[in-house]
C-alpha cells in the first residue's frame, strides 16, 4: 500500500495522529456498510415520498449495491492512483455529499442517481480503511484491530434495519441519509489532517488498464443485478435477467482474459497465487452468506409469521450486535495468542451450532428461541472474521495490501449477495413443497379438521355474513403459516450445514510463516 512500509509490515505502533485517523476512517466504513441495511425498513416511506410503484423502489437497493460491488475491488487502484488519504476523503466526502442529495430527491430517478453515486464512492472505504490497518498497525496487534474492524463489518448490517425504522417513525425517510452528514464531514477532516502515510504512484492513472475497468464493471454490476433481480423476476424466465447473465458471463470471461495478459491489470488476480489467501477468500465469502443472510432471514420470520413491528424485530436483532461486542476486544487479543486455525475452526463451528439450533422453529418461536443461538453465531462470526482477515491481507507484500483488502471485501459482499438469492428462491420452493405436503391431510373428512373448521366458525359469528368460508380461509391462512415456518426451518439447517462443510478448510490453513 504504501511505499514506507514497501520493507516489510511496522513493527511499533503508529503515532497518535495515525490512529485518529484510523478511527475517523472506521467511521466512514461503519456508514458505507450502514447504509446498505438502514433504508431496508423504511422502502415504503420512501416509496410513498418519490411516487415510485412497488417493483421500481427495489432499485433503491440494488442501484446501490451494484455501484457498492464494482467500487470495491478498485480500492486498491485507486489508492496507487491517489494516494491512500486522498482516496479515502474524497470516498467519504463524496459519500456524505451523495446522502444530502439521497434527502433531497423528489424523483425516483434522481435518488436512484445519487444512490449509485453514493454506492459507488461508499464501496472504497470498506477496503481501504482494511488496508489502513495493515499499513501502520504491528503485526502482534493486529488481533484487537482487526476486532475492531470485524465488530464495524457485522454490527452495521444487524442494527440497520432496526435504525431505519427508529428514525423513519419519529423523523421522516430523509434522515436516514442527513445522519451521515455530520460525522461524513468530522471524518473527512480528521483523515485528511492525521492519514498522510504514502504518495500517489507517478504514471499510475496511465497505466491503467481501461478494458479491463470496462469488464469488470460489466461483470461484477450485470452480477449482482440477476441475484438482487432473480428471484423477483422469475430468474432466466424473465428476458432482461437472461440477457443480464449472458452480459456477466462473457464480460467475466473477457475480465480474466485481460486480469492476466495486461501488463498492468485492473485487479492483480495472482494474489490468490498464496494458498492462504485463496483459502480466506472462500471462507469469508461463505461466512458473507451468514452475515447478510442470517440478518435478513431472522427479521422475515418475526415479521411474515409472528407480524412484530420493526421495534420488536430490533429488539430480537439486538442480541447478535451486543454478543458481538461484548466478544470481539476479548476475542481480538485471543487472536493474538491463539493459532488462526484454531479461532476460524471455532467460530466455525459455533455458526453451524447457532444456526442448526433454529431449524426446529414453531409458529409461536419468539425472542427466546432466538436468544441462544443467535448469541452462539454472533461470537462464532467475530471469532472467524478477525483471523480471515489476517490469514488473507496480513501475508501479502505490502504494496498488494491495497488490492488484497478489496478482494476480501468483494468476496464477502458476493456471498451476502449469493446467500440472499439462494434464501429467497429456497423459501419459495420449500414453502411450496410444504404446502403440497400439508393440504392434502386438511380435508373435510377427517373429524380433527370438522372440529377445527366448527371452532373457527363460531369465532366468526355474527362478525361476517359466511361464517364457513371465513373459517375456511382461516384455516388455510394457519396451513400456509405451518408451510412457511417447515420452509425456515430446512433454511436454518441447510445454512449450518455448509459451515459444517467449511470446516476442512480451516484445517489446511497454513500458520504465517509458512504462508
């Protein structure tokens, strides 16, 4: 990353001033990654304040995480190009003032423009506030800052839904884009003054490979569009989504063709040439499934079959965010005492645990279902992330950092984008496939369903005009409840299985030195 520490990684720690700068880079991260949940909740607000239809107020997220996923990997380029300070301010400020302009659209189209922009921008400050932290911290204390790192990455998306609807109900829609203005501009400031740790490389901005850039916009946004689009629109059935796929897969094909003949590649895939850093990869985009995955799915549940209001859901959420933060500084100095193996094999097996330990939910599963296990994946999450990070960026030259960092990144946003496609479009099959499996058992001549559908009209007499029919259609409503939460519960067990599955690769994991 920086051309001071081209030699080897420091060795003391930085001075006061770095650190401050760091922490007002953490602070634009946590809005980047904030942003991505915080408006979650609130679409209909939104909707209602740009006179958009229900299927064109989506692009308010997916206009965002395309521009976010493209941004990323780019990280690394741009700091060569830049220099890492100036990258990051004019990320943050570029960030902060697309959210005054996300509050002051009238349109639809225009708060889709400023989402990209925001987005876009916003995507950088992921990555390169990771490589800031390789880039001036010593390797012996890189467990607490990476705690630190790994805390901002999960707590976000966890309080984000709950944020937005707070500030929605007792402010209005636009707010969740004003909150970033103040502490957006006190970031800009404070990096600017204290992050000055690398120049700008001469004759990088002419030696960028141009198609390549091309390519992989091409990729990465046709990418994400089919997996945010997918399931909505009826996957390859609709015609816009295939022809998006066709885009993405000949633009990948033409992006790894340019990633490693150009002289100067947009994205340096040979990084994954070191072993642990291609074995961090894949486990951080595996644990994105969870991340994004286990934070859209649990809300769902409390809000399709037990109908909590977003205040309740928050409170339910709340137990992963506070888990987390009470283990990621204990865990952080673990890290530094612990084999990385050893921590990711924990964690590991502590996510497979909490989720396994929903997959027998009922139609009455509350706040205490969800207590243990999600305390379980929650410390299990922070306890893989912390040594993902230093198994993948920590072993790479110092000037690969940058790129390193935006790899780690895009993989682990591709596997929250892969998790909530593959969630959305399981739920419906399974729901579908219970549903199939019940109804035929609820039928007129078995005398526990006589008695159910009696019980159900006497609770609608007087109250409607046809008793029977109301009580038929309550009784299909409760079939269709039963059918949903079978289809959560084939969820929470596939998804713990696969972090069984995972559970190999952190025994491979090679310790630093012979990384």
């Amino acid at each position: 990353m920086s051309s001071q520490h081209a030699a080897g990684p420091p060795t003391s720690m930085p001075p006061r001033s770095q650190q401050l700068g760091f922490l007002a880079a953490i602070v634009g991260m946590f809005m980047a990654v904030l942003d991505i949940q915080i408006v979650a909740s609130s679409l209909n607000e939104v909707q209602a304040g740009v006179a958009a239809s229900r299927s064109e107020i989506s692009w308010v997220q997916t206009s965002y995480l395309i521009a976010e996923i493209v941004m990323i990997p780019l990280a690394g380029t741009l700091s060569r190009v830049l220099s890492t300070r100036t990258a990051l301010v004019i990320s943050c400020g570029g960030f902060t003032l697309a959210s005054i302009g996300c509050a002051m659209s009238t349109s639809l189209s225009m708060l889709i423009v400023m989402r990209v922009l925001q987005g876009f921008l916003g995507g950088a400050l992921i990555p390169l506030t990771q490589a800031v932290s390789f880039g001036i911290f010593p390797r012996n204390r890189m467990g607490s800052v990476q705690a630190v790192m790994g805390l901002v990455a999960t707590l976000a998306p966890s309080i984000g839904p709950t944020l937005g609807g707070y500030v929605t109900e007792h402010l209005s829609w636009h707010w969740l884009f004003l909150l970033n203005v103040p502490p957006g501009l006190l970031a800009c400031w404070v990096m600017w003054r204290n992050l000055d740790i690398d120049k700008r490389e001469q004759g990088a901005l002419g030696n960028l490979d141009y198609w390549g850039l091309i390519f992989m916009a091409l990729f990465l946004g046709a990418l994400e569009f089919v997996l945010e689009q997918g399931n909505d629109d009826g996957w390859f059935g609709d015609r816009m989504i295939f022809w998006m796929a066709v885009v993405s897969g000949v633009s990948c094909v033409l992006f790894l063709w340019r990633a490693f003949t150009a002289e100067n590649p947009i994205v340096d895939l040979r990084l994954f040439r070191f072993f642990n850093f291609s074995v961090g990869t894949l486990i951080i985009f595996v644990l994105g499934v969870a991340l994004y995955g286990l934070v859209y799915l649990t809300p769902l549940f409390f809000g399709t079959i037990r109908d909590y209001p977003s205040v309740d859901i928050g409170e339910v959420m709340f137990v992963t965010g506070a888990a987390m933060f009470v283990a990621a500084p204990l865990l952080g100095r673990f890290g530094d005492k612990v084999s990385h193996r050893t921590l990711i094999l924990v964690g590991l097996v502590m996510v497979a645990t909490g989720t396994i330990m929903n997959a027998n939910l009922t139609a009455q599963s509350g706040f205490h279902e969800f207590l243990w296990p999600q305390i379980i994946r929650g410390v299990g999450m922070i306890a893989c992330i912390i040594p993902a990070s230093r198994i993948t960026i920590g072993i790479l030259p110092a000037n690969k950092i940058g790129e390193g960092a935006g790899m780690f990144s895009l993989m682990r946003n591709l596997g929250g984008a892969v998790g909530l496609a593959m969630i959305d479009t399981i739920l419906d099959m399974r729901d579908h496939y219970h549903w199939q499996q019940l109804i035929p058992a609820v039928n007129d001549g078995r005398q526990a369903v006589l008695e159910r559908i009696t019980q159900y009209e006497q609770i609608f007499q007087g109250v409607t005009a046809d008793p029977h029919t109301s009580a038929i259609q309550l009784l299909a409503r409760n079939v269709n409840i039963q059918a949903q939460v079978l289809a959560y519960n084939d969820i929470f067990l596939w998804m713990g299985l696969l972090y069984i599955l995972l559970i190999p690769l952190a025994l491979i994991i090679r310790s630093p030195s012979r990384a």
